[in-house]
C-alpha cells in the first residue's frame, strides 16, 4: 500500500465509528472471525480499544492484520483502522 493510499483510507476512517470493542479478553477467535467477516463486507474498519484491555494497540493490530489477511491503516491512541479489499462486494476504489 502506498502513502497516497494509506493517506485516502485514513481520510475516509475519520467519519467512521468503531465496529468493534476489544476489553479485557483482549483477542479471542470469537472476535477474530467477526473482525474478518466485517473485513469482508465492509472493507475499512475501525476498532476501539478499551482502558481494560492490558494489550498495545498497535501489537493487536498488528496481529489482528496476520490473521485477517488485511492492512493496518492506522492506530492512533486506541483506535485501529484496517482495511482489506473484498473479493465480492468491492466498495473502496484507491487511487493509484
């Protein structure tokens, strides 16, 4: 992904609300699937990060991209961002 890229997803995240809450258990596959189906139909996602979760943000997003086979666009503070281009229902055109 290249800057100019990443810097388009970041801007269309900014008006997004989070999808997901991760807390205390931190990454389970429970949350891994749900994260990945959303991936799917959604494309670009953001995720919140609660006080109780003992987790960097940046080593969940880190993960949570390995195994969703998605990019991490952004973490700020406790907020992730990813982004995965969907195969069926593509909605996000980047530019190039």
């Amino acid at each position: 992904m290249t800057s100019k890229q990443r810097a388009y997803l970041k801007g269309l995240a900014m008006t997004t609300n989070p999808l997901f809450q991760i807390g205390k258990a931190s990454l389970t596959p429970e949350v891994t699937t749900a994260i990945s189906e959303a991936l799917e139909t959604h494309e670009l996602i953001k995720i919140s990060v609660l006080k109780n979760c003992i987790d960097d943000p940046r080593e969940i997003a880190n993960v949570l991209a390995e195994r969703t086979h998605s990019q991490v666009v952004q973490v700020i503070g406790k907020k992730i961002v990813l982004y995965k281009e969907s195969k069926d229902k593509k909605k996000i055109e980047l530019p190039k």
